[in-house]
C-alpha cells in the first residue's frame, strides 16, 4: 500500500511541474510576443542570434553558411543604403 501512494504522490508532483513547465512557456511566449510589438528590431535580432547560437552547436557547417549570409546580406543592404543617400 505504501508503493501505491508513493507512486501516486509521484504521479501527482510530476502532473505539477508539467503545468508549471506549460505556464511559463506560454508566459516567455507572451512575453516574446510583447517584446515583438514594442521593439521589433531588438526582438528580431535576439531570434536571429538564437538560431546561430543554436546552429553553431548542432550543426557547424549550416552555422558557417549562415554567417556567410548574414555578413554579405548585411553588406549588400549597407552599400545600397549608401548608394541612395
């Protein structure tokens, strides 16, 4: 009997950090969706760090291509920004 209501106690205290886990995703998503609509380009450049950051570690190679294509995009949009001033 004593088994049964510890794997109920068990049970129990894992359904509680599951909900707490749920409620504080949809909080940061909230607040990631609050951050979007006051400052977009901080926002979106914290995204865009993320998926780097994210790439360097799971994939290298794909981090690497999209540096690449970062810094000649970034190039490109500053040269044509100064060619229409």
């Amino acid at each position: 009997m004593k088994r049964v209501l510890a794997f109920l106690i068990l049970c129990t205290a894992l359904a509680v950090v599951r909900i707490v886990l749920m409620v504080l995703a949809v909080v940061l998503l909230l607040a990631l969706v609050h951050a979007f609509v006051t400052r977009p380009r901080e926002t979106l450049v914290f995204l865009g760090t993320l998926a780097l950051s994210s790439l360097a570690v799971a994939q290298p190679l794909a981090f690497i291509a999209g540096a690449v294509i970062l810094a000649s995009t970034l190039a490109v949009t500053g040269r044509l920004r100064r060619a229409d001033r």
